[in-house]
C-alpha cells in the first residue's frame, strides 16, 4: 500500500538522491575538518582521559 502511495506522488524520486547527498556532504565534511587539525591537538585530546588532572 504505502508503494502505491509513493509511486503515485510526481517527483517522489528526488528525495532519496537528496537525502544521500546530504549525508555524503555531512560526511566528507567531518573527514575534511578531522583531516585539518593539527595533530598535536589530537595527541592532546587522546591523551586528555589518561591524565590525573
């Protein structure tokens, strides 16, 4: 039922080609921002959870 539904809409194939474009988007976004950091501050924030402090 919900496929007739669906089928029936016009234009109804665009929202899963939308969807993983954003999700791609939202994706490479945290790779490019984690890639760009400097990694002493990774190395800081590793070892954040093992100091006594």
């Amino acid at each position: 039922m919900i496929s007739k539904v669906l089928s029936s809409i016009d234009g109804i194939s665009i929202y899963p080609v939308l969807g993983l474009v954003i999700c791609m988007l939202i994706f490479l976004t945290g790779v490019g921002i984690a890639y760009r950091k400097n990694k002493e501050y990774i190395q800081h924030m590793s070892n954040l959870p093992l100091e006594k402090d």
